[in-house]
C-alpha cells in the first residue's frame, strides 16, 4: 500500500493507494471538486497536478498535453499517471467559479408557507437556495461545480461512468453534494428544518440522482426509466423531494422549469435557449411547444479548450478590439489563467474581424489573447465551431419545423450561465444564433432554477408543468434531414 500526500485549497490530506492504480482514480474518489473533463481519456489536458514522489513515467499522449516547462516543474496529467510509490501531490488553486443563480421569473402566486430548497443539478455547475416559500425571500444559497465531473464533462461520460463505477457511486456523489450544501444554507439562515425541496435537471443527471440506470438514455430508441413528474426516494436536509416532469431523454426538467421561468407559454410566437453543455431549445407558438436537445459540448463553459476554464478569478470573460490591439477582461480583474465561454466568443469574432481567422475557421497560427500569454490554438476554434453550429442548427430546424424564420419570432429568450455573461454581437457574428434575433432578445437567467422555485412555491404550478411537459412535442434532431443540412451550413463563421 502507498500513500498520496495532497495539497489542495481544502488544506492537506494523506489517503491510500495501490501500487499501479492512476492517480485520477484516486483523487477523483477523495477529492469531489477534483475534474477530468475528458472522464480520463487523455485528451483535454485538463487534470494537470503537480508530482513528487514515485509514478510511472510518461506517455506520447501525456507528453503532447504537457509544455517543457511544465514537464521541468514535476507537471503531470493525474489520468496518465500511474502510482509506483509515496507521492506528494499538489492540486492548482481554481478558485471558485462564477455560476449563476440569479433570474428573472413572471409573477405568480405564493401558495406555500415555511421554507424549501430550489436545486438545479447541472451536468457541470449545482446551484441550491434556500427559501421563504411565503415571501419568496432567498435566505442563503451554495453554487458549486458538479461533484460527478471527475468522471466526466458531459452527459455521455457520466452514463459511460455509471456503467463502469455503478450508478450509486455516481448518485450517492450528487446526494451526498446536495446534503452539504444544504446543511451549509441551514447554519447560515439560523433555520433549523425545510418543508420541502424541489430538484431539477436534465434527464440524465436526474436518473442519476434517483439512482436510475441512465444507460437507455445513450442509446437508441432513447427509452427513459422514468419521466418523473413525482416525489423522489430521496429526500433533502430530512424533507420530501418533488422531480419536475421530463419532456424526453434529452429535453429535461430543466427545460420545463426555464419554459415556466420565461413564461413562454403566455403568447406570440416565443422562442427558448437554454444553453450550456448541452444545447437546449424550445418554440412556442399557438399554445403548442416544440423543443430540442443538441450536443452542444462544454467547450461553452471552458472545458476541451487549451487554455479554457470555467468563469473563475482570473478567466478572460471579454476580448475586444481598441485601436486595431486585442485587448481583454479577465474576472475580478485577476492576471489571466484561462479563458472561459463568452470570452472565447469575443475572441472569435475580434480574430473575424481581424482576418486571422476567416469563415472557415481556418487557423494559420496560435492567436495571441492580447497581452495575456494565452492562445486560441486551431482546435479550440474547431471546438466552438462544432458547439455553435450544432446550436444555430437546433434553431433553425425548430422554426422550419413550425414553418417559421427567424424574423416571425416574437422574444427570444437566452438561459443558462453561459447566455447570461456573452456578448450577444459576438455570438451573433460568429453564427451561433440567427442574426434576426438580435432586438428580440432577453436573458432570463438560471431559467431552470427560477422554476424550481416557481414550484416550490406554488403546488398548482406542478400540475401544469407536468401536463405542459406531456403535452410538449420533442424533435429528434438525430433523425433530421433538416437539421444535418444546417449543419454543415453553420460551420461557417458568418452572420445567418
């Protein structure tokens, strides 16, 4: 038996190992904020750490991931590194990231009393508040990374990992998060017990939660276990738990309570993006609702990019042009360690405007982010090129599915932490929405925690967020001619 000695923001730890075993396994099983984008498939780079002791020596995959000075400085990929002997590991403070749990909600009546927890489960970012049912007062909240993300960034690698580790490592993972995160808002709020609680999220993160076997979730007919739309087995801070209803495999309850939060339902032709790791999407019109799921990635929120990282002290959030010089923005003005989603956008159309790239998102060299030592390498553009072409596609294949186009829209409502922080003139000059949106556009958002406590709030609400949710039409984008073709057309960088 070895001993892994780690240093982390959370102080110093001795844990054991086994000769042999890689050393992301381990962190992973003893750090839950420790994150392998790539669920350890060395090709993210991201798990880098900082080694002294004995571990086996390094790869050509590992070796491609890692800068010279970097290998000098005892830097290694935790997910390539296997353990010889007694280590001494060093973890990069990532600070907190800046995740969003303000929003903007229709007027609505307050039917309960007491207090309650709003949860929205995110495949990457969990945000929880604590509330007065009565008077809608928020008294404390905790917004925090998703603890399953050692095993993975996106939905896929989490049903991937259920199936390796056994879906109750990855459930009890979630539960045991939400229970200190809610004891931490108790304490704060001087409250010694909830009535109730309601937790939200997409359809796998849900299935997981309740400790459902997400496997049919990947893979075709898409069949859910459950829709859900019901109190859970679980319970939170030692109260009942409700489970908003799911569209679909793909089109969640976080989609149902953004629908609620953005009042979609209350006329004209409205249309709903909601987007983060994954690409969701929803249309109203004429009381019907048409939504859609795209496999949008998490290169939005940082991951896959070589320098990007989620909206932390010292993340490039803004790029803009001044006098022909890139110049940049970083969060709470901190020296830029990485860039995040709306800063890699406005990177992208400076690089636009500059020529450096063109539409075809061709890349001669490394772009240099102004003064700030990071890159905009080419596939970190071929990243977001394949993420805000499957998005721009999404919306149009949902408008030309009502007979639509972009200018008969009526609002356009951006959610989810990523729409909350971009520049919209960005976004719409390098394709990832139709440019007609533009002066129809409103930002309402965490839209999937603003319903959740819509619903916590107001037991009528349930029932009609459960019939909007059965009564709701999902399109498979999978089997859509229409969506292919839009497709290959928004990989153009371009207005559309």
């Amino acid at each position: 038996m070895c001993q892994i000695t780690i240093h982390s923001e959370n102080g110093v730890q001795a844990v054991p190992a086994e000769p042999g075993q890689l050393l992301g396994e381990v962190l992973r099983e003893y750090l839950t904020a420790f994150a392998m984008p790539c669920a350890g498939n060395h090709t993210c780079g991201k798990c880098k750490v900082r080694i002294d002791g004995a571990v086996s020596a390094p790869d050509e995959a590992e070796l491609r991931l890692l800068s010279e000075a970097e290998r000098a400085a005892g830097v290694r990929l935790a997910c390539g590194c296997r353990i010889e002997g007694d280590v001494t590991v060093t973890l990069h403070e990532a600070g907190a990231s800046k995740i969003v749990s303000w929003y903007e909600t229709p007027a609505f009546a307050h039917t309960e009393n007491g207090y309650g927890f709003a949860v929205d489960i995110g495949t990457t970012t969990v945000a929880l508040q604590l509330i007065d049912r009565e008077s809608g007062k928020v008294l404390a909240e905790r917004l925090a990374e998703n603890a399953q993300r050692g095993y993975g960034a996106d939905v896929i690698s989490r049903i991937e990992a259920c199936k390796e580790q056994g879906v109750s490592v990855l459930s009890n993972r979630i539960a045991d998060q939400l229970e200190a995160m809610a004891a931490e808002c108790l304490r704060e709020a001087g409250i010694a017990a909830v009535s109730e609680s309601v937790v939200t999220g997409n359809a796998t993160m849900l299935h997981i939660y309740e400790g459902l076997d997400p496997f049919s979730l990947a893979v075709v007919p898409f069949d859910v276990q459950s829709y859900f739309g019901c109190m859970s087995r679980r319970t939170l801070a030692g109260a009942p738990v409700y489970l908003p209803r799911c569209v679909g495999a793909y089109v969640g309850a976080d989609i149902v309570c953004a629908v609620l939060a953005a009042g979609l339902l209350d006329g004209g032709v409205q249309l709903l993006a909601d987007i983060g790791t994954n690409g969701e999407m929803a249309l109203a019109k004429d009381g019907r609702l048409l939504c859609c799921s795209t496999a949008a990635g998490p290169a939005f929120e940082g991951a896959g990019l070589s320098c990007g990282m989620p909206a932390a002290p010292g993340a490039v959030r803004a790029v803009k042009l001044e006098n022909g010089v890139a110049t940049y923005e970083t969060v709470n003005g901190e020296p830029a360690r990485g860039i995040c989603g709306s800063g890699i956008l406005d990177a992208l159309a400076v690089m636009l405007e500059t020529e450096a790239t063109d539409d075809t998102g061709y890349l001669e060299a490394d772009w240099p982010v102004g003064s700030s030592g990071l890159t905009v390498t080419q596939k970190d553009v071929r990243q977001i090129q394949l993420a805000k072409s499957a998005v721009c596609a999404g919306l149009l294949t949902l408008m030309e599915a009502e007979g639509l186009n972009a200018s008969e829209v009526q609002r356009f409502v951006i959610a989810g932490g990523f729409g909350s922080t971009m520049n919209f003139d960005s976004a719409k000059a390098i394709g990832l929405f139709p440019a007609a949106l533009r002066e129809r556009t409103a930002f309402v958002g965490n839209g999937a925690l603003g319903g959740a406590c819509m619903l916590l709030m107001n037991h009528p609400l349930r029932e009609k967020s459960e019939q909007l949710a059965q009564e709701a039409t999902e399109l498979s984008l999978s089997t859509s001619a229409s969506f292919m073709d839009y497709y290959v057309d928004c990989m153009s960088f371009m207005e559309f």
